[in-house]
C-alpha cells in the first residue's frame, strides 16, 4: 500500500469549480484573481497541482510557480529565473527578447492577447518584499489587463497588495480542513475508514496530518503481520500524536490544531 502517492482529488470541489468557471468563459468577465489560502498542511500545493493537471488536459497553457523554491542571491536573479520558468511553460515561443531584458509583463501583450493561458503563483508567502513587489508590479498588474490571462495566488495567508487596483480584483477563499465526512472519504482509499473518528480528531481535519497518521496505522499493521483492530486503536494514539508532532513541530500545523493533546 503506497500512501505517499497523490490520493484521490478530495473536498475542494467547489473551489476548483470557480477555477474551472472562469476558464469556461472565454475571456474572464470578473477580470478577478483567485488567491487560495489556508495553514500549512491544508493541501494546497496539491489542490494548484490538481488544478494544473486538469487545465493540461484541456490544452491551455498553464504555468504553475512554487515561490518557495526560487534561489537566487539577488533580485534580479530571482525575476529572471520567475521569467523564464514561466516562458516556457507558456510555451511562448515567439517572445524573442532576452529573458534577462524582461522586467515587465507588458512585453508580452501582444503575444498573449490572443490566447487563454494561467499563471499561479505557489507560496506567495514565502518571498521576500522585494521580490512579492516586483510580482505585484511587473508581473500581475500587465497580466491582469488581459482578460485571457487567469491568475491564481496561493500562500498560507492572504497577502496585503499595494495596489488598489490588485486588491479590488482579488477574491479570497479559505482552503478548510476536511469534514469528517472526506476524512472518512480519504481514509476509504487505504481500508482505514473505520479509524475516521479517531485520526480526524487527532489531525484536526488538515489532509496532510490524515494522510501521516494512516501512513503511521500501515507501519503498525506492518509490524503487528496483521489488521490494527478498532478496539486496539487507543493503545497506539501515543505514537500517532508523536508522529504528528515530529512531522511539524515548528512547521505550524500544531499550533492552529485545536487539542489540548498538543499543549
């Protein structure tokens, strides 16, 4: 059983329908952004990453950026690799100016006025001032005239935009933690359904905490050379807690889990 495989797309329906909508419209009416945010865990580099696969599957470009992994010792490093790693997913192959030439997105409009593509922007939180500034400016505000550009933003809080025109155009929406309904939905991929009560109390609802302590329950049966028993399930919540509090402590998840369990 291989519980670190991407697991069935699970209780973000409505927030991918309000993707899916505004790219069934042709050029966006709204003009709007769309900025998904919510505490670490919460699922949301898979839900973008769920939201590009489905975008590929109906052939329009989409370039999907994870902030948190730009190195560069300089800002204008940092630009240059953003740039070119949005080029080519776009797969713009007509722009023939030099990747470190471009400082500003207007560039591109006459390429990109004719065609529908997205651009999200993974771990907004997760970059210095100077960098979330140069976004702001040179990248979202040119894009943002284009009615065939779509832009999403993700971080584990909503950013405060300098620009008046930037934060009238943002709609925010809050990834929440699962139900005990799509625990138990999510649970049903591995056989661990049974345990839904328990493990959703103990992960407090966040994905990746569920999808941790079923990893933890699958090493235990491995262990035991048998099924873990419902009835037996309490004799192990010491580890469970601690796997959690390994995983994250420091992290934040801890922190926003409403359990004297981890106090």
């Amino acid at each position: 059983m291989n519980i670190n495989s991407n697991t069935e797309f699970i209780n973000r329906e409505e927030s991918l329908q309000l993707v899916l909508s505004l790219l069934s419209e042709g050029k966006t009416q709204t003009n709007s952004i769309l900025e998904f945010y919510g505490i670490s865990g919460i699922g949301k580099t898979y839900f973008l990453q769920e939201i590009k696969r489905i975008i590929d599957k109906q052939s329009v470009h989409c370039a999907l950026v994870d902030l948190s992994k730009v190195q560069a010792s300089k800002p204008s490093e940092a630009t240059s690799i953003l740039t070119k790693n949005i080029i080519e997913e776009w797969r713009v192959s007509s722009v023939s100016l030099e990747v470190e030439k471009i400082y500003n997105f207007e560039d591109f409009e006459e390429t990109l006025s004719g065609s529908k593509r997205v651009l999200i922007f993974d771990g907004t939180d997760e970059v210095n001032s100077q960098l979330l500034e140069w976004i702001e400016h040179k990248v979202l505000l040119p894009l943002h005239k284009l009615r065939s550009v779509i832009l999403i933003i993700s971080g584990k809080s909503s950013v405060r935009w300098q620009t008046y025109l930037i934060r009238r155009a943002v709609v925010s929406h809050v990834l929440q933690p699962f139900s005990l309904q799509a625990t138990r939905n999510l649970l049903k991929q591995w056989g661990y359904e049974r345990f839904a009560d328990r493990i959703h109390y103990l992960a407090g609802g966040v994905p990746l905490a569920i999808k941790l302590l079923a990893r933890v329950v699958n090493e235990i049966e491995q262990e035991s050379h048998g099924d873990l028993e419902l009835s037996k399930f309490g004799d192990y919540e010491i580890r469970l807690i601690q796997a959690i509090e390994d995983e994250y402590i420091g992290g934040s998840i801890i922190e926003q889990l409403d359990s004297d369990l981890y106090r």
